[in-house]
C-alpha cells in the first residue's frame, strides 16, 4: 500500500515534470501543448486524489459498520 508521503512525493514529481515541460514548450514557441500539459498533470492528479479519498471512505464506512 501506498504511503501518505509518496503520494506526496509522486505529486509534487508529476507538478515539477510538468512545470519542466511546460516551460519547454513555451519556450519554443508550442502554447497550446504547453497548456494541455498542465491540464493533463492535473487530470493525473486529481484522479490519484479522488482514488485516495475513494478509499478513505471505504475505511470511515468499515469502521462505523455501514455496509
């Protein structure tokens, strides 16, 4: 199982990754991949959020005996 630090870590990565590229492509003169860049590191994040918290309220359900 996952740590809360990795996922910290994997999350900031794919920020500065994405930073990295992003500032690249700028650079040469490719705005829109620039853009779509960020947008799909935020995609990638938000669904490693949405898969933590999914988990989180399986365990809140498993404690309180909501089956």
């Amino acid at each position: 199982m996952i740590t809360n630090y990795a996922l910290m870590f994997q999350i900031a990565g794919i920020g500065v990754i994405a930073a990295i590229i992003h500032a690249v492509l700028k650079k040469a003169g490719q705005e829109e991949f620039a853009t779509w860049t960020i947008i799909t590191a935020f995609i990638i994040v938000f669904f490693q959020v949405i898969t933590k918290a999914g988990d989180l309220f399986n365990k809140v359900r498993d404690v309180f005996l909501f089956h």
